[in-house]
C-alpha cells in the first residue's frame, strides 16, 4: 500500500520523467558500468527469498542453484502447466514475487493489474536484448509474424498502466529470458518418410499415432498451421481468428478425432516426451527440450523444420505488484544476471534461446556455439545439459541457425480477441 | 429456576454448534459461494459480479454438455455395475466361505494394499502395461495370439473404465463386507432349514440383508466416477471428456462463473442420483 502512495504524485510527469530517465540509461550504459553483478547492496540479501513460478519449461534448479551461487540469495522455484500459471498469476498475486510466464499470457494476464513494470534504466543489458522483443524485427528487414509478436506486449506508458504501448517505453512488462521457434516432433524410424509440411500431421498413414497438444491457445495455432498447410483455409491472422475461422478450424479438427487421426492429447512437457519415446505417436506437436529428453534415452527424434515456418513463442520475467525495497532490488539483480550469461548458455544448450546472445556466447564453447546457434556440424559430441551424449559429431542441428529458425516464423502464441468463444469450442473438441 | 431451565435449552444448542460451525464454514458457505459465483459474468482474466443467465444457458443449452453428462453417466453406470459384480463377490467370499478370522482379516488387509499408493500412480502404471509397445501387447505378440498391437488397450473408453474398477472396486467391497459381516448366521441356517438352496438363500437372505452396504458402495462409486477429471483424461489420453473434466478445463483457462454453473449442475445431478438409491435402500435402518 505504502508502495501505491509513493507512485502517485509520479505519475502525472510521467512523460518529462520518462526523457530524463531515457537520459540517465543511456548514461549508465554509455559509461561502460554494465557488469551483470553490482555490489552496492547490503549483505541482509542472503536474506531475501524469492518465489517464483512459471512452465516446466524454464523453471530449472540449477538457475536457482547458480543463483545462490552468483548472488547469494534463494530463489524458489514452481513449476505449473501453461494454464495453471495464468490462473496462479491472476488470483494468487501475493503467492509469489518473480512470475515467469509467457508474453501471449501476459497479455491475459497485465490487464488484472498484478505485475509492476520494469524500469528500462536498470536493466543493464537492455540494448543488447534480441530486437524481437523490442521492435519486434529480428533484422530490420524481418516481416512481424502472427499472433502475440512479443514486443506488441512488452512495454507501458507508465507504472501503473494496463494498456501495452505501441513502441519501446521506459517501462517494460516482462524481461525476455527464453523463447523458440516450435514445430512438430518426429520419430524418423518410424515415420517411414521424409516429413516436410504442417498437413503431415493429418496424414492418413499416421492415423491413430498423431497428437496435438491440449493447450487451446497453441493447439488451435497448430491446427491452422496444418490448415493452411493443406491450402483448405487462409486466416487473416492466425493468431486472432474470426468466429468463422473458428468455427472451421473445430469442424476439422473434430472430423479428424473421428477418424481416429489422433492417439492421444498432452498437456504437459512429460506427456509429451513418453508418448514419444514409447512409440504411442510418431508425429506430434512439441517442444524442443521434449525432442532433447527422446534423444538422451537413446531414441531418435528429429525437431523437423517445415516449409510453412514456425509457430514461435517467449517468455519473460515479471515482477509481482507487491515487491519493493529490498526484495525489489533482489529482482533486479535475478533479472541483469539472468541475461549477464550464465544462464543465457545454459538455456541456448537445452535448444532454446537466450535474450542477450553476446553474453551467452562468452559462456559456450565454440563448438557448442556453432551448433546450437549457427547451424554448424558439432566438431565434436554435443551433451546434453546433464551431461548425456546428445548429439554426435558431425551432426547438425534441426532447422540450423538462429536466424534460419527465428527469421521463418510465421506465427506467434496468442490470445484472440474470440478467446472465449474459442476456449468454448475447443471444449466441443474435446468432448467431441 | 428459570435460569437453569434456560440453560437446558440451550444445552443441546451449544452441543451441536462445533459441527454446525464446522459445516458451516466449510461445506454451506462454500456451495453457496459456487452458486453465487455461476451468475456471475467473466472475461478471459476477470470474474465480474453480475447476475447473469448466459453461464447456465450455455451449460444447459449446449448439446457438448448433453454429451458429456452421458458419457459420464455412462462411464458412471458401467463402473457401477462391474464394480457392484466383483464387490459384491469378493466380499462374499471374505464373510462367508473364508471360516477363519485371522485369514478373513489377512485377505481384507491384502485388498487394501493397493491403496498405500497414490491414486494417480496406481492409475499411470497401467500406462506401460496396455502401450502400443507395453506389457501386454508383447506378451500376446510373442505368444503368437495377435500379429499387430491391440490399440484399445490405452488411451480409449476401455483404459478409462478399466483405471476405474481398479480404482473403486475397494469402495464396494468395504461396505458390502461389513454388512455381510452383520448378517445373523442363524438366518441363514434357518433358510436351508426351510428348504432353501443355495441360489435361494443369496436372493431371499444375503441379498436383501446386503442392500444397505450395496448402496453405500453404489454412492461411493457413482460420486466418485461422476466428479472424477484426472482418470477421464490420462486414461483416455485427453481423447474422451467427462463433467469433472469440463469444469478442470473451465477453471484452468480462468472461466470460474462457467465452471460454478457446471459444478451446480453437476451437483444436483449428483444429489439426485443419492437420493434415488437412498429412496430405494433404507441405509440407516440396518446401521
């Protein structure tokens, strides 16, 4: 409450304010004091726990080990499923203080009024954030694809608003940490096949060992991609469907349930990865650390890159609306240290990327930067995060470089202005 | 004298007042909370309190949710009848073939050992057993019985019905048990005494004398399989839908009004079904 009151007579100035603030990052960049690791705070932040939560996907303990390690206070980590971190972020604000969620969740989720923005001027790395989440161009002749472009959500006017504003601000809603470029998974044993369009998943020869996943959000975006893929639908913007659209998109997928097209529907990072590495499906939606968890077993699994693009996804940090003092400075310090590296690599070699890619790069070896990032041959075995042979040598990654994978996206998650119409006949899906 | 008189009043008043608060707070306030919120309105982050019909309009005017109140009653009368079947013989093998108590003691305990798992790992073990690739497709490829993997065994109707049995047949067997343990032995010798065969005395003495534990078992089981959500989608592999799935899917994607709606309907429906075993067996007379 304390906190509110302090804001308010702020707000009004905002605009000179912003400008001066504007002033003062440049400044603090410009003087070269951008070392990830301040240490002007007291020692009581050993003191300082943080809570924080989000998707299986990112929610890692060794970050929260190496947080300990680096800066000296506890992190907590909860792990939900995607629709269970947008309930949790909604009704529960006080239960946690770091929310990582993704940006088509933010857009759901800022509204409710529950994070604060970030001030620009802290984050020390913030000209060095990959531009998608800034301006929104990977290059600055990159189309913007579909759905919830990242940056279209990533700033506000002022602290305390809720509307997102058009163009980079001083006030940023989520600090990027991790995003990807997703596509289907593959069992190339026994596709049987060379699989290289989205209509491959509706293919009648894998009838009955095909999924999707059970996310309305994503699973709809994916059964557009195959839509379109089989030239039945063009969509205005996949990412915000008309009712039409909608209604087109149930229809088909509901006569392909019928035909027994699909064996199962996931949910969750762990269903995904069994009823692959069982052999249940041979073609699904998944996520890149799922294809990783199939090759450590040992089973072949390719992340097969497809003509029509990626369907794209990030996610970011936000902080709760009731941190401050010192708490608040923990947040900051969590955040400019996540993108200071460490973790940037840590990420980039599960096959996600990272926010800040120079000081991720410092952190991996050259073989492993060649591969993971520039689509290069491994010179030599590439092992995975816990040490397991992931790749041999002289293999390349699926779909190659960073920017032949972020620069073919054609769509990113979403939420659609028909979110509730469309949440409702993806239920008839279901029960279908 | 008046003052004392009072206070006799009021005794049983202060006695009762525990559970009444208990239930109060935990069981009245909350339904009424549930009923409160299904007229509220809602957009995809907020609850906006209205009164609004549109919530149950769309659970009862949709034909999905004619369809999964079927399929779950479905499901529910299924399990009902497979689980009343096993229940009802295991637990007259226990009362009555099984002489001694020490064993009959043993063999209950043993039909208990299951439940010192959780429910969902009981559930997700079956998962590498009836795979394309599991236990059981092997076994019968290896043994030459079928030349491709049976698919039905996973992810279908069957694996669902199938985790349910497992699941609750122990809920039927408890009461069945006990009430059978209740039944006066002379009765029975007193029907063979009379002339009755074997067949006789189960449909003219156990049977009736069993109703009581037989419906307590049918509340169980039909309660649990209408609101379950976790075994519907696991076993089904998220393929077949059910009411308490439909409200898990609701309130995950934050549409609490919708979800009350449905838990009020469901809730009616539920009481309904109690009241109708109960209106057919007097429970209480043989407690």
């Amino acid at each position: 409450m304390t906190d509110d009151h302090a804001d308010r007579p702020a707000r009004p100035a905002s605009a000179t304010r912003r400008r001066l603030l504007g002033a003062a990052a440049g400044a603090a960049l410009g003087s070269g004091a951008v070392t990830g690791f301040p240490t002007l705070w007291a020692q009581n932040i050993r003191n300082v726990t943080l809570r924080q939560f989000g998707t299986g996907v990112s929610a890692l303990n060794p970050i929260a080990e190496q947080v300990k390690k680096d800066l000296g206070f506890t992190l907590s980590m909860t792990a939900l499923d995607t629709d269970a971190v947008t309930q949790r972020a909604v009704t529960q604000p006080r239960s946690y203080d770091i929310a990582d969620i993704e940006y088509f969740v933010c857009k759901k989720v800022w509204p409710a009024g529950v994070l604060q923005p970030l001030e620009v001027k802290k984050i020390a790395l913030y000209d060095k954030i990959v531009p998608i989440f800034t301006t929104g161009k990977l290059t600055p002749e990159s189309p913007i694809a579909q759905g919830t472009a990242p940056h279209t959500v990533s700033f506000v006017e002022s602290k305390g608003a809720t509307a997102f504003a058009p163009h980079p601000t001083e006030w940023m809603t989520l600090i990027p940490t991790i995003y990807n470029a997703d596509t289907l998974g593959i069992r190339p044993d026994l596709v049987g096949r060379p699989i290289r369009n989205w209509k491959d998943l509706v293919d009648p020869a894998f009838k009955g060992k095909a999924s999707i996943l059970n996310i309305p959000g994503i699973g709809i975006m994916d059964a557009a991609m195959v839509m379109e893929s089989l030239g039945t639908l063009r969509y205005g913007d996949k990412g915000n469907m008309t009712r039409a659209e909608i209604d087109r998109t149930i229809a088909f997928l509901i006569e392909q349930k019928r035909a027994g097209q699909f064996r199962a529907f996931w949910k969750t990072f762990d269903e995904s990865v069994n009823l692959m590495a069982s052999g249940e499906v041979v073609i699904q939606s998944m996520w890149s650390p799922a294809v990783t968890a199939v090759k450590t077993r040992g089973i072949p699994c390719v992340y097969q890159p497809l003509a029509e693009g990626y369907r794209a996804w990030g996610g970011g940090l936000g902080v709760a609306k009731h941190l401050s003092g010192l708490q608040l400075d923990a947040a900051y310090e969590y955040i400019n240290w996540y993108l200071s590296g460490w973790c940037g690599a840590y990420l980039n070699r599960q096959g996600y990327y990272s926010a800040v890619l120079d000081t991720a790069k410092r952190h991996m070896s050259e073989n492993e930067w060649g591969y993971w990032m520039e689509g290069k041959p491994a010179a030599a075995d590439i092992m995975g995060p816990d040490g397991k042979l992931l790749d041999k040598a002289g293999s390349v990654r699926d779909g190659g470089s960073f920017t032949d994978r972020m620069g073919k996206v054609a769509c990113w998650n979403s939420v659609m202005n028909e979110d509730r119409y469309m949440v409702q006949k993806w239920n008839e899906f279901i029960a279908a | 004298m008046a003052g004392s008189g009072t206070a006799a009043r009021l005794l049983p008043y202060l006695q009762v007042a525990p559970l009444a608060l208990i239930l109060g707070v935990f069981l009245v306030v909350p339904i009424l909370t549930l009923v409160v919120v299904s007229f509220f309105d809602y957009d995809s982050v907020r609850i906006i309190p209205d009164f609004v019909w549109t919530n149950y309009a769309e659970v009862l005017l949709s034909a999905v949710t004619w369809r999964t109140y079927a399929k779950t009653v479905w499901f529910a009368a299924l399990v009902w009848a497979i689980t009343l079947f096993i229940g009802f013989w295991v637990a007259y093998f226990l009362a009555f073939h099984v002489r001694s108590r020490t064993v009959q003691t043993a063999l209950f305990l043993l039909c208990t050992i299951p439940f010192w798992t959780s429910n969902i790992i009981r559930m997700i073990s079956w998962v590498p057993f009836l795979g394309r690739n599991g236990l059981l497709n092997q076994a019968l490829l290896g043994l030459g019985a079928i030349d491709r993997p049976l698919e039905f065994l996973l992810f279908s109707d069957f694996a669902v019905v199938l985790a349910f049995v497992h699941l609750y047949t122990l809920f039927m067997v408890v009461p069945i048990f006990n009430t059978m343990m209740r039944i006066d032995r002379r009765l029975v010798e007193a029907a063979v005494d009379a002339g009755a065969n074997a067949w006789q005395v189960l449909t003219n003495v156990i049977i009736p004398l069993s109703k009581p534990g037989i419906a307590i078992g049918s509340i169980f089981v039909v309660v649990l399989v209408m609101g379950d959500f976790i075994t519907v989608r696991l076993m089904s592999g998220g393929q077949s839908a059910s009411v308490g799935l439909m409200i898990y899917n609701q309130i995950s994607l934050l549409q609490y009004p919708a979800a009350a709606a449905n838990a009020v309907v469901l809730l009616a429906i539920v009481l309904l079904m109690v009241g109708a075993i109960l209106r057919v067996v007097d429970i209480r007379r043989e407690l």
